[in-house]
C-alpha cells in the first residue's frame, strides 16, 4: 500500500504542474482550436504541425495588432457532446475570440451551432460535410477545406469523358460516404445519362469486409469504379483488389485517394492509374507551395500532409480575417471573413459570401509507383471556385441567416 | 375435509419418466411425509403442486380448486406456502425485511413505490419472528445468520401467506441434528396451533417416524407405499425398496 | 454458383479470423469469470507488434519465411506476457470484488495501452508484407482468391483442435476444464488458483496476440483496432455460450457467413421495398446475436449456468437515509444551488454535464444494483430520449418544454420492448442483448438520414429563450436530475424497490412468495429506461445538437465505468462515480496531450485502492471499524 500512496501522490503532484503550466502566458490574442487529435491522429498530427508553424511565423512577425497571437488546443475526444463543453470551456475559462478546428463532421455541425448560439466566429477547418455550409450554414461559420461535393465534382469531368457504362460503388457507411456517392451519381447521370451504376457496396467505417466486398465487385462485372473508401478500409480494399485481380482493365476513381495521409500507408502496393484527388506535396511547383513547403521541412524535419496545408491555412485565414477586420468584435469579424481574400501554399483563396466556403481546392490527377512509394503522376490544380453549384441551387438550400 | 387432492399426475423429462400416475390426498390439519431414495419424483411432485411446472398429465385440487393449470402466485393465494431444500432468503435484507418481503407480497403491496417498505407490515413480521423465536435477529442481515436461523426465517416467510398448506422440501436437510428435531418440533407445535396441513419430504427417518401423520413412500416416480408410520415400517415394499438400506 | 462459393469461402476466412480472438476471450471468461475488456487491444498489440517483429528480423530489408513466421510468434508470446503480466499486476487484486468490477480494471488498460501505442509506434497505418510464399492468388472456380485467406481457413479450425487437445489430453487442461465447471470445487482440491488463472490470462492473450499477428498481411496496423475487435469477440463468445470454444467457432462460422452473404447478394427488392443488404453489415453482429439470443437464451452451446461473476455473492444491506445522510444530501444540494454566485460559467457548463451523468448512472444502476440486471446497452435510452425530444423540437415543432418530455416517453416504449426480451435472459446474456438492441437503435439512426440527420446528427436544439442562460439552464438540470435522483432513491427503498431486489436475491423465493419476477424486471426497465431518457433529453438541449455518439457503445461503457467506478452496491455510488469520471476527464484531457493513458492509469490506481468502487470502499471500511 506505501507503493500505492506514492504513485497517487506523484501522480497529484504531476497534475498540479500542468495545471500551473496552463495558467501561464497572458496579454496574448487567444483563439481556441478544437480536434479530435487521440480519435485521427494520422490526419491530425500533421495539421498541428502546420498550426504551429503558422502560429510561429506569424509571431516572428509581430504577432495581430502587435500582440502574440496564441492557440489553446483541446481534443474533443471525436464526440460532439465532449466538443461542445471543450467550446464552451475555450470560451468561458480561456476567453478565446473565436474557435478554429474539428474533424469529423458530426462534430464540426455541431460546433457551428454552437457559434450560431454563442455568436462566435468559428473557422472548421476539415470537415468535409456539404451541410456544414448548405443545409446547416450560419452566419458565424466558415468552412476552409474543399467540401464533398466540391471534390466529388472535380473527379466528375474525367469520369464522364471515359464514357463507361457500367459503374460500381462503393463507399464507407456514413454520412460523408453518402454523400459523396449521391454526388457522383447525380453528376455523372447529367453529364452521361445513359450510365448505369450495377452495384452499391456500403462497408461500415474502419470495419470492411474487404475480401467479400472485392468479390461482390468482381460479380457485378463493371466497367469502372467509385469509391470514397480512405484510411485502413482503403489499404485493405486495395491490397485485396490487388490479389483478387479486380482493378484489372477497370478505371477507379477514388475521393482523397492521392492524400499522403492514405496513399502512403499502401507503400508499393499503391494502385496505378486510379483517378484521385489529393496532394502531391513533391511536385507541386508553384512559389508558394515551395515556400511553405521549405519552411515545414525546415522546421518539422518531416514533410506535410493534407492535414499540414489545412492546419497552415487556417492560422492564415484567422489571422488575415483579424487583421482585416481591425478588431476582435464577433460581428466584425464575420464581416471580414466574407469575401476575404488570403495567400494559401495552394495559391490565393477566398471565403465566398454566398455560403461561407473557401476555394481552396484540391489536386485532381493519377496514381503511380515511383521509388516503392505511391504518387499523383499526373495532376492538375482543382481551383475550388469553379466546382461549385450555381449561386441559386446554393441559396435554395442555405437557409438564410 | 380434503386439503389436497392429487390425481394420477405424470410428468416425463425427455423421455425419463419422473413422476407416474401419482395420487393421493391430505386432510385439513394432517402432516404427511414424502419419502423415497433421491431420484424418486419429490422435489418435481412440490414443483408441480406450487406452479412451478406443469404435469405433463393428472390433476391437482387444492380444496376445491383444480391448481393444474395456475401459476404460483395464484397457488399462494389458494393458501400453500413452500420452502426449499437450501433455504433461500433475500440476502441482503434484514430478517424482518424478509418476512414484511413476504407479507407485503401477500397483501398486494409491492406495487407501490412511493411508500418507504422497511415501514410496512412491520408489526406483523415481528409477530411472526416472535412466534418463531427470532425476534431477536430481527435487525440482522440474513446472510450473517446460522443456517438453522435462516431455515427459520425461510418459515417464517412462508408463513406470512397465511397458508392452509405448507410444502416443506427437506426442512432439516444440513442442519445439526439437535437443530433438526428442534426446528421440526417447531413446525408441528405451529402447525397444530394454526390448524395447517403439512407435506415435507424428508431423509431423516427419525424425523419422518417421529412427526409424521401418515408417509408416502416413492420409487422411480411411482407410489408405492402409504400409510401411518407403523404401517409403513411394517410394510415389506418400504423396507426393501428404502428402509433396508438406507444410508443417508 | 461460382460466386457463391467464393463468397462462402471469404465467409469461412473471417469466420476463422473472429474465432482466433473469441477463442481466447472465451477461455478466460469460463475460468476467471472476467469480462475482459482489454483482449481487443492484444489483439491490437499483437498485429503492431509483429509488424516490428518482422521488420526486425528481416536482415537488410529482405523478407524471408523465417522472419515473418517468426515475428509472428515472438508477437503473439510477446502479447502473452503482457497478459500475464495485466493479471499478476492488477485483475489479482480484483477477483473478490463486486461482479463486473474486473471489467473497470481491463476498462483502465485499454486505454492505457491505445496511448502506448500511439506513442510508440507513432499515428499512422502501418500495412504490413504479404507473407512469404502466400502472397498470391489461386483459381477457383475461374476466380482469383488469396493464398492467405485460404491459409486462414485452415489455421481457425487448426487451433480449435489445439486447443481441444491442450483441454483434453493435458493434465493443465483437466484443471482448466474442472475450473471451467466449478471453480470452488477446484480450488477446495487443492488447484494452484493463482498460477491456474495467470496461465489462462497468458493463453487468452497469446491467442488474441496470434490472431491479431496473423492478419498482419490483411490489414494495416491501427488505433482503432481494439475497439472494433472487442465488441466483435464479445458478441461471439456469447453467441457462441460463454466459455464454450467450440460455441465460439460456430458462432464465429454463423457471423463470417451471414456476414459474406449480406455483401455477396446486394440490393434485393420485394413488394416493391429494395433493401440493400451490405448496409445491413453495419449491425449484422448485432442482429444475429438477438436472434440467437431470443430463441437459445445461453447461446448456440452454452448451459444454463449462474454466469454472473459471485452471483451469490452476499450483498451489503442498503442504509436507509439516517439524519446524517440526510443532512449531507441537503448540504451538496443547497452548494450546488448557490454555486452560480461565485463559480465561473464554465464550472457550470461542467457541472450540467456532470448532473446529466449523475442521473444517466443511477438510472443504470438501477438496473445493475438493485435490479440486478446489468446493462451494457444503456446509452439506447439516453440517446432516444436525447432523439425524441430533439426531433419533437426540430421535426414536430413542439415547445422545448414539452419536447423535454417527450424524451423519456420515447426512452420508456424503447425500455419496454427491448426489456420484455430481455428479462426472459439472465448475467452476461441479458447484458449482451440489451447491447445487441443499442446498436440496431444505434445504426437506424445512423442510418436513417433525411429524419434523424444520420451521422451528422440534429443541430440547433436550443432551450427556450427563458432557459437558455448558462444559469437558467443549469437550474432547470439541477432540479430534474436532483429530483429524478430523489425519486429513483424513493423507489429502491419502496415495496417496489425491496420486490427487485428480492428478485435479484433469490429469484426462487420470491417467486415462492407470490412475485411474477419477470414483470418486476421488465418493469425495472421502464423506471431505468425513462430516467435515462430524461438525463438525454436534458443532453441534448444543454449540448444544442445531438448525434449517434450519444447511443454507441461508447456511451453505455461510460455509464458502466461511472456506476462500477463509483460501487454497484451503493446507491450514491454512481453519483460520485459519474462526478469524478466527468471531472476527471475533462481535466486530463485539457491538460496533456496522452490524456488516455494517464486517465487509464488513474483508473487502474482507484481500482486497485477501491476494489468495491470509491463509496462502496468508504462503506465497508465504515463496516470494518463498527
């Protein structure tokens, strides 16, 4: 027991020191970032890293309004419920100015609302659900990272101009999966109506069936693939397709394919040929991806993810939403969010008035094997403000503020 | 009068044959036992005449109602109360939780859930432990009693049903044998007093010749011997089948 | 027909892959009678470790035979020790505790080990080789189908024989099988009980380690892993019966299977409904083990036997409320109350949550406690209460007022039907049923997105502007949950409450006396049903937004750390278990970065000090001292 009373005693003593750790660092602009960091640490280690670094160039430049600019993360725990009391802890204990941040799209609606409630700025930086600017959006949030529809639609042109008749689907069983899918179906069907989409395999999140789903696949007998899959259901969809012959003389599209945070993780095994969206951090050449790809090497000895880029552009668009607005006030905040304009690593991007989104896009192109790693061998840049719906359909399905 | 009645039940486990054609009856105040070799159809016979199965043929009349097709707790309102070979009290209630338990149940009560239960019907448990010599352990919890005790609240408990007939499955099994002729002595004195009729089983044969009114010997399922005690010690089917070498 | 046959074998592949885990759950259960949480993280172990392992041995680079059967094997005695060594370290000091404590201290290591992992082996997936010699495919039927997968096939049943051979024609089988059966009457001839379940624990981890290596060609190594393998284990073993191996491979053969045929066949459309079956795969598990459950209440091959760890385990009395108890409720009603004049707004965003878990744990240990029917699907009623009145407020357009209500009404129905099967169950089966019917509340949820919002959930579930202040809103939870408390203590000490508990007791005996036992217990469910329900609608007007997290499996283990964590035995148990839980976790996770891992130690800490739960501990040391 004498064991045991030293073990708690060190552990109350260890809890003080953080707790005292914490209360340091004042007279900084606080803004509160919120993430599922122990739920997806694969996406969101990078995108810290990308925080950070923007955080420390920003201060090196004298910080916003000649103040330090600070972040207070908190993990969210992957949970709305949990999120919300973090939100709320951010904004009544830490007096943040606004909030950044979230994951999963369960919980960044979730955090909007809260925004809407509380009247607080809240940038999401990754969630990928249409509603979070359409169905759901509100006047107090703004959404960074290309949306599903967004990307789904950037995969649509080179789907259509094959000209394949019969399609497979298949997708993880939840809300962006579906999503996804709807998009396709309904973007494919306009531009080539005679399509026809011969099976639709839904696998539960993390947990697919790979070989039976492969099989099921292979029986339908299609001309081409889509699929959403990403993370550990992509590697074991792939690795099975691979053995089982499935991708033979078959054309696959793949949402978030080409992300480092997923292509990587499949080594030489990585598919060829597939039609992807994501980031080709080693080939992109503009000047100032280069730049702010040798400042991350620099400072991280290790090279970004997607996740790098969001985490990055998120500290910018806060504070250049700051700086333009001249002020910490909610509501002039906001006003400043609309229509502003910033320098992203993929070139300049802006918050669009009409639903809250930015366009920053993506890189749409084609799988290969290079040097036993995949990579995008051939890409372009999908400029995020030409994979939009029409300003109308968007009014019609944003409720207004 | 004819407390019960049993006629020509039968009841079959897959197959093996576990109670065949038994009948016989019990008078308004008559203590009969049950006995027979382990196996021979006691414990299904009680099950059977408290509800708790269904004889695959036969009927059973408690006064004048056929119980063959009711379920326990409309037996217990017929007037028959039941203890079980290792006693089962509610371990984590006091003694006279256990037997306000029983009265409460008795009454109807357990469906209210406002009333506090440690104040209901607490007059007439301790009456009850009193008449049982327990009165004393009242507060205790029962799974801090002797097992003599704990049989004792078990009757208790079966008592508070106010029943006409009581089915006792081994009262005395694993008690001392000081306890057992005391606890037995017991049951008698109470069952005289309040007029009750009594149906046990028991291994003892001390016990079974000492209190017994009448015996009812089975074998495999099967009665085949009944009678006052002196007619069935005499009786050469008894002796041979059970008596002769009974070890237990 | 050629597809069919293929889909069969991929059914026969996973059906082996899930019997490797439950094989070794199966063994500890039916000998230590410990729920253990913590096999889907040797599970997890296992397959990051022989991703090391293999890439150690393969000297510069080259994968050979050797290197990755052996990295196999090192991995799977490696997570064999760490079993041992979970046992030796912990669940020894636990075996006497209150039934499912045990499941508290696994609880403790599988979040301990989830931050090992992460720490050590870094965030992303590790996909492992494809092993040496099977790497390829094989025609079948004029299909290509993996080497591997066939090499799996075989190796399931493979162990199965091992290990009847190792139970039947050892002499440490013999012990393991007469502990199986009855362990008192094994430790009274003289087993070493302390080596008999050390070996077992190292046994059940090996196997769980081995089948978590051997799909390393499979799939990538990943934090997820424990998670979704422990519920799959679990559901297994009791479909399977509790300790029967041989049930577990069967159940795992019915699961692989069904499983397979779901994804094989695809959409079918009847009267003129199309229902796509591979969605379905989401709950399959789930739907097969309540359809087992209901029609064989101990599995496909388990028996009737009193499966409860200690079932007849003395019970403490229950203290009825002395002036001293009184006085001290009074007291922490009358702080809370007064709290909004001196407490920041955020201890009272804090404080919503903890009375909302408050009354979420009494109403499950209601259940667990008084009942005796532990729940391991109590979220169902949380999060439909939750539902119910969010879409009252949202779809129906109620008043928020009303919709509160509306919550538990829903939350009642469910606890209704759900527990009219139940209580026909008993111990660990009944626990798994009501588990079985959370998730397929959970997945048509899920799923069904133009009502429910599926994953995403409902947004804007605000509180009616006169409760919407932070301390308005506080006010109203702390007068619903300090109220329901109230009552749910009214009723454990009313002839209600004495019915259930003497049910639980002695189910015999009170049935004797007159009790329809059955009746009681379904009733149990309603109470318990509809307080949760009321502490979900209360959640989700305090979050303003709602999703399927507030009915996965996630939320009802929460519930159970709070009640078991806090003392089964004890009505303010779960009280202070929920407080200190909630507390506890917010304050570690916003204070470092490994959070779990120092949550997981504390728990593993308080379960070693507490071994019958924080109050239940200070009650019996009371006890002690009298």
């Amino acid at each position: 027991m004498k064991g045991l009373n030293a073990v708690v005693r060190w552990m109350i003593a260890f809890l003080l020191l953080v707790i005292g750790g914490a209360a340091l660092a004042q007279g900084s602009i606080k803004l509160g970032e919120l993430n599922s960091y122990k739920i997806f640490p694969a996406f969101l280690d990078p995108y810290k890293k990308g925080m950070e670094l923007a955080l420390e160039q920003t201060n090196a430049a004298g910080g916003v309004f000649g103040r330090n600019l600070e972040i207070v993360y908190r993990d969210d725990n992957g949970n709305p419920g949990d999120a919300v009391r973090a939100a709320e802890e951010l904004l009544t204990r830490e007096q943040v100015h606004f909030l950044l941040g979230t994951f999963a799209s369960n919980v960044g609606l979730a955090i909007a609302d809260l925004a809407r409630q509380r009247k607080v700025l809240f940038i999401a930086a990754e969630p990928l659900t249409d509603k979070i600017t359409w169905q759901n959006g509100n006047r107090y949030t703004f959404r960074l990272r290309p949306s599903t529809w967004m990307q789904t639609s950037m995969l649509v042109p080179d789907a259509a101009k094959l000209k394949k008749k019969r399609w497979a689907i298949v997708y993880p069983n939840y809300e962006y999966g579906q999503s996804a899918t709807a998009a396709f179906k309904d973007l494919l069907k306009k531009s080539q109506p005679d399509v026809e989409f011969v099976t639709e395999q839904a696998t539960p999140l993390g947990k697919i069936d790979s070989g039976a789903v492969v099989q099921a696949l292979i029986d339908a007998k299609p001309d081409a693939i889509f699929s959403s899959l990403f993370g550990p259901d992509l590697s074991r969809f792939v690795r099975d397709g691979n053995t089982r012959g499935l991708f033979k003389n078959i054309a696959v599209f793949n949402l978030l394919g080409g992300e480092p945070e997923y292509l990587d993780a499949l080594k030489d095994e990585a598919p060829t040929g597939w039609y992807v969206t994501g980031y080709p951090w080693y080939a992109i050449n503009t000047p100032e991806h280069k730049k702010f790809l040798a400042a991350y090497q620099k400072r991280w000895k290790d090279y970004p993810r997607a996740g790098s880029v969001v985490g990055y552009a998120t500290v910018l668009s806060a504070v250049a939403a700051m700086k333009k607005a001249g002020s910490l006030d909610s509501e002039k905040l906001v006003a400043a969010m609309e229509g502003l304009q910033l320098e992203s690593p993929f070139g300049r991007i802006t918050y669009r008035t009409l639903d809250h989104q930015a366009t920053m896009g993506a890189y749409v192109g084609r799988t290969g094997v290079r040097e036993g790693k995949g990579v995008m061998t051939t890409f372009s840049y999908g400029d995020g403000a030409k994979f939009q719906p029409s300003d109308a359909e968007v009014r019609k399905l944003r409720p207004a503020d | 009068m004819t407390i019960l009645r049993v006629e020509g039940i039968s009841k079959s486990y897959s197959g093996a044959l576990a109670l065949d054609n038994l009948s016989f009856e019990l008078q308004a105040g008559e203590i009969i036992a049950m006995i027979g070799p382990n196996g021979a159809g006691k414990t299904t016979c009680f099950n059977i005449l408290h509800g708790q199965l269904r004889a695959d043929s036969g009927q059973v009349f408690v006064g004048d109602a056929c119980t063959s097709r009711m379920d326990t707790p409309a037996i217990l309102r017929l007037g028959v109360g039941r203890t079980f070979q290792i006693a089962a009290t509610f371990h984590s209630f006091t003694v006279a939780e256990n037997v306000q338990m029983a009265l409460l149940a008795r009454r109807g009560l357990l469906w209210n859930l406002h009333s506090q239960a440690g104040d209901l019907c607490r007059k007439e448990a301790d009456q009850l432990l009193e008449q049982l010599g327990m009165l004393a352990h009242a507060a205790r919890a029962c799974s801090v009693l002797s097992y003599g005790d704990l049989k004792r609240v078990e009757l208790a408990m079966a008592l508070a049903g106010d029943p006409i007939l009581l089915l006792m499955d081994e009262p005395t099994a694993g008690m001392a044998p000081r306890e057992r002729l005391q606890l037995m002595a017991l049951v008698v004195r109470l069952a005289r007093e309040r007029k009750l009729s009594v149906l046990f089983t028991e291994h003892d044969m001390d016990i079974v010749f000492a209190h017994a009114d009448r015996i009812l010997l089975l074998e495999q399922g099967r009665l085949i011997c009944q009678g006052t005690p002196a007619m069935v010690r005499a009786d050469p089917r008894a002796q041979r089948a059970y008596l002769g070498d009974n070890r237990d | 027909m050629s597809s069919f046959v293929l889909q069969f074998l991929n059914g026969l592949t996973s059906a082996s892959t899930l019997f490797m885990v439950a094989a070794g759950l199966s063994l500890i259960f039916g000998i230590t009678r410990v729920l253990n949480f913590a096999h889907g993280s040797m599970y997890m172990l296992g397959i990051y470790l022989a991703y090391s392992a293999i890439g150690a041995f393969s000297v510069g680079g080259v994968l050979t035979p050797v290197a990755f059967w052996g990295g196999i094997l090192c991995a799977a005695v490696l997570v064999g020790m760490v079993g041992a060594l979970v046992e030796l370290t912990v669940l020894r000091r636990v075996y006497r505790s209150p039934e499912l404590f045990q499941l508290l201290a696994t609880f403790g290591v599988v979040l301990l080990t989830k931050d090992l992992v992460l720490w050590f082996w870094g965030p992303e997936d590790l996909l492992g080789p494809r092993a040496p010699g099977l790497g390829g495919a094989v025609e079948i039927l004029g299909s290509p189908f993996p080497e591997y997968d066939l090499f799996l096939i075989v190796v399931g049943p493979l162990i199965l024989g091992l290990l009847w051979l190792l139970l039947h024609s050892t002499r440490w089988g013999l012990l393991i099988r007469a502990a199986t059966q009855d362990r008192e009457m094994a430790a009274a001839l003289g087993i070493n009980q302390k080596l008999l379940f050390t070996s077992t624990f190292a046994l059940g981890a090996f196997l769980a380690g081995l089948g978590g290596a051997l799909q390393i060609p499979r799939e990538p190594a990943q934090h997820f892993l424990d998670f979704t393998v422990i519920v799959d284990a679990f559901v297994v073993v009791v479909v399977g019966g509790m300790g029967s191996i041989p049930g577990a491979f069967l159940a795992a053969l019915l699961i692989g299977e069904v499983k397979a045929l779901c994804i094989g066949i695809g959409e079918i459309g009847a009267f003129g409904f199309g229902i796509s079956l591979p969605k379905l795969t989401l709950v399959v598990e789930s739907l097969v083990m309540a359809a087992v459950l209901i029609f064989r209440p101990w599995g496909l091959m388990g028996r009737a036997l009193a499966v409860l760890p200690d079932a007849g385990e003395a019970r403490p009395l229950l203290a009825r409320n002395t002036a001293a108890t009184r006085m001290a409720g009074v007291a922490i009603v009358a702080a809370l109350a007064i709290t909004p004049a001196f407490a920041n707004q955020y201890s009272l965003v804090l404080l919503v949550d903890i009375l909302i878990f408050a009354l979420f744990a009494a109403s499950l240990h209601f259940l667990m406690g008084p009942s005796g029917m532990a729940s391991f699907g109590h979220a169902a009623y949380f999060g439909l209460g939750a539902y119910a009145a969010a879409l009252a407020f949202k779809q129906a357009g109620l008043p928020m007022e009303i919709s509160i209500l509306v919550g538990p009404l829903v939350a009642v129905l469910a606890a209704l039907s759900f527990g009219w099967f139940c209580v026909r169950l008993s111990g660990v089966y009944l626990a798994m049923l009501t588990l079985a019917f959370a998730q397929i509340t959970w997945s048509v949820i899920y799923q069904w997105d133009g009502f429910t919002g599926g994953s995403n959930g409902l947004v804007g579930v605000w509180p009616a502007p006169w409760l919407s202040g932070r301390i308005s809103y506080f006010y109203l939870v702390l007068l619903l949950c300090g109220g329901a408390v109230l009552i749910l203590r009214r009723i454990i000490f009313s002839p209600f409450g004495y019915a259930l508990r003497a049910c639980r007791d002695s189910p015999m005996r009170a049935a004797a006396i007159g009790i329809n036992v059955s009746r009681f217990q379904w009733m149990a469910f309603l109470v318990a049903g509809g307080f949760a329900g009321l502490a979900g609608a209360l959640f989700a007007f305090s979050k303003g937004s709602i999703s399927p997290e507030v009915l996965a499996i996630g939320q009802s283990v929460d519930g159970l750390v709070m009640v078991l964590l806090g003392g089964v035995q004890t009505i303010s148990g779960p009280l202070v278990g929920a407080a200190v839980f909630t507390w506890l976790q917010e304050l570690v996770a916003r204070h470092i970065d490994y959070w779990r891992a120092l949550l997981g130690m504390i728990i593993i800490v308080i379960v070693v000090a507490f071994p019958h739960g924080i109050v239940g501990q200070l009650f019996s040391r009371n006890r002690a001292k009298e």
